[in-house]
C-alpha cells in the first residue's frame, strides 16, 4: 500500500535500484586479469585453487581479510538490512 503521490510498491523498486546499483558499484571493483603467484603484502605463495577461483587476486587470504576487516571499520555496508538504514 503507497501512501500519498506514490504508487504501490514504488518504495521496494527505490531499494532494488539502489541494491541493483550497489552490486554493480562492487563488481566494477572486483580485480581482473592474470593472479599474482605470490601476495603483495607479505611475498607469501598464493595456492593455485585460490588464484582460479578468484581471477587475478593479489593478496593472501591473511592479507586480504586484514584489509577487509579495516576497511569494515572506516564505514562498510550496513549489513543489519534494517528498512530504514535502507531507504536512505
């Protein structure tokens, strides 16, 4: 049920669009190309089954979830989904 000037459903297709908008904000991030042998970070080898599972990686896995977990501090996704959080 829309309130006001807005028609029914216009609220969840303002979400989708900006969910929508998101994941194409995310995967244009994503690295591409040839994976590094060995991690940027700390020189340590990178397996094989993680360079073809995730192409063209840099960093370890220690690496990497060390530099997600500071980057999750500085701001990140609120990921409680609440409708509010969303809507803004």
């Amino acid at each position: 049920m829309a309130g006001g000037w807005s028609r029914d459903g216009s609220v969840q297709e303002q979400i989708d669009a900006s969910l929508e908008d998101e994941i194409e904000r995310v995967r244009s991030q994503l690295a591409g190309g040839e994976s590094a042998t060995r991690c940027e970070e700390c020189d340590a080898p990178i397996p094989e089954a993680r360079r073809m599972a995730n192409p063209g990686v840099r960093l370890c896995i220690d690496c990497q979830a060390a530099t997600e977990k500071r980057d999750t501090r500085s701001g990140g996704i609120n990921r409680r989904g609440s409708k509010d959080s969303q809507l803004r």
